[in-house]
C-alpha cells in the first residue's frame, strides 16, 4: 500500500502489481488501518483509491492459504470483506475510485462502493465470483442491482463476462469513463474540487440515498427533512450561504 497526500486529498494506492492488486490477509491489514487513519484526520477531505501497475484489484487473492482453501469463506467476508465495504460506505468524506484497469470480483465491488467511480478507458469490470462457485460479495448483491438494475445485475454477475469501462460508464455503473493518459489528472482534479466542498452535507447526501432506496417517497422526505433540520444548525450552511451573497468562495470545514 502506498500513501500520498496532495492538499485535502488523500491517495491509497494498492501495491502487488504482480498479481493485480489482488487482497491478501496482509493487504486488508494495511488498507483498513490506512483508511481508518484518512477518516480520522481532519486535515483529510477527500479520499482517492486506485491501483498500482495494470491492474486496479483482481479481488480476492486466489493463493492467499490465509483465505483460501480449507477455511470458511463465510469467516473471511465476515472479517475483511464486510468490514472493508462498511468502512468505504461510512467514510466521513468522499471517496473517489480511479480505477486504472481490471477490477474482478471483490476488487471489482470494493470501487463500486466508493462514491464517485472513475475508470480508464481500458478498464473493465468483471463480476468473477460465478467463475468460481460463489454469489458477489463486498457489497455487490446489494449494489449492481441498484446501480444498474435487476436485469444488468444478474447479466453481469451470472456471466462473469467482462465489461468495459465505456460500456459501464454507459449503463450507469460508474460515474465517468476516461482516456487512460488523463485518468489520474482528471480523479485529482476531481477529488480537490470534493475537498473543498460541504464534506458533512456530502455524507448526509450518501447516507439519505442509500436509505432511502427501500422507502415509500412519504418516508424519504421525512429523512430529508431530518438531514436538513442537522445540516441547516452546522457550519458550512451558514457558510455557505454568507458565501453567495458576499460572492466570494465558500470556506467548508464540516466533517
Ligand atoms: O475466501 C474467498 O475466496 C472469498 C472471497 C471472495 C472474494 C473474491 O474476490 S472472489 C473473486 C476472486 N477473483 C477472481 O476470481 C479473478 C481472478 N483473475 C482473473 O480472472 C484474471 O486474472 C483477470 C480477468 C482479473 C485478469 O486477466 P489477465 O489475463 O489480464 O491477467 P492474468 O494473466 O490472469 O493475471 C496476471 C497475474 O495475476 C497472473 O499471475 P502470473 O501468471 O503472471 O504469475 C495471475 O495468476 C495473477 N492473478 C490475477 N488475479 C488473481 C491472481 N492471483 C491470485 N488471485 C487472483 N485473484
């Protein structure tokens, strides 16, 4: 694992290029205290996730005799996989995938928990598990339906056919599909723009839509409402409405 920051913006590079970034025990030890550590530093706004060499994450590492093999898979995605999707879904700021190339199985549902996905054009996503005997974790069951509806989700997770990142950015599973030689300059650009904005009303943004997706409208405007009558009383709102009239840039510090 590999750690830079650039101003307000957090960079986790996942680093065992050799086998696509694919998790082992040891990786998961590195990566949950590394995002564990950008959630609680205040100086962070913006978290990016992305892959060293060809690869972005080929998910499980099929080798890994710590995962694999004789154990109980149901204890592996109990211990790592759960956790690491919780920790993505809960972060105090937005995340931001750059997914720099194939992203299979976990690895594939690891960036579809991030809030803003953005892949190369020679990237692809692949929803492996089928392959091997198992239904998608790390969140994929609750995910690729929502994403891209039923139909899409059970096409891409009982075929485990590989699909490109155009075509996902198309369908509506990822938020943006660009030339591999900008990707990095355009997530950068991206993730500072996140950083300087309302992080806490971002959150409360992820957190309303992904609870209100099971409720009647009645329900959902109620959490609106509750989201609101918080966010109305914190900072950045006055901040930012002092902003617009004053014209000037708004100085968000809410987490
Ligand atoms: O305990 C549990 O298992 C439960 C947890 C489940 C969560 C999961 O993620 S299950 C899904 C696991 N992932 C996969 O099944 C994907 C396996 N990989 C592939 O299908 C292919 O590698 C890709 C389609 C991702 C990429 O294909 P390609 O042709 O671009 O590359 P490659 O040649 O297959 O891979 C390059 C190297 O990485 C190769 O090693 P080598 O031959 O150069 O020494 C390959 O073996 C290695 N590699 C790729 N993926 C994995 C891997 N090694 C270990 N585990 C992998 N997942």
């Amino acid at each position: 694992m590999r750690v830079s920051n650039h101003g307000a913006v957090r960079t986790l590079t996942l680093h065992r290029p050799a086998t696509l970034n694919s998790f082992t025990a040891a990786m998961h030890a590195e990566l949950m205290p590394a995002l564990d550590a950008a959630a609680a530093d205040a100086a962070v706004r913006a978290v990016v996730i992305t892959g060293a060499g060809r690869g972005f994450c080929a998910g499980q590492d099929l080798g890994d005799p710590a995962m694999t093999g004789d154990v109980d898979v149901g204890a592996v995605i109990e211990r790592y996989y759960r956790p690491l999707a919780t920790r993505i879904r809960t972060m105090p700021v937005p995340v931001v995938a750059a997914v720099n190339g194939v992203a299979a199985g976990a690895g594939a549902n690891f960036a579809l928990c991030c809030d803003l996905v953005v892949a190369a054009r020679s990237a692809s996503f692949i929803q492996a598990f089928s392959k091997i005997g198992l239904v998608p974790d790390c969140g994929g069951t609750w995910l690729l339906p929502r994403l891209v509806g039923r139909a899409r989700a059970l096409g891409l997770a009982m075929t485990g056919d590989k699909l490109p990142a155009e075509e996902a950015e198309r369908i509506g599973l990822i938020w943006k599909c660009v030339d591999d030689d900008v990707l990095m300059e355009t997530v950068a650009a991206l993730a500072q723009r996140l950083a300087l904005m309302p992080s806490r009303a971002l959150v409360e943004t992820r957190r309303a839509l992904d609870t209100a997706m099971p409720l009647d409208f009645a329900a959902a405007i109620t959490l609106e409402a509750q989201a609101q009558r918080e966010l109305g009383r914190a900072h950045d709102f006055g901040e930012g409405v002092a902003a617009f009239f004053a014209k000037r840039p708004a100085v968000f510090k809410d987490r």
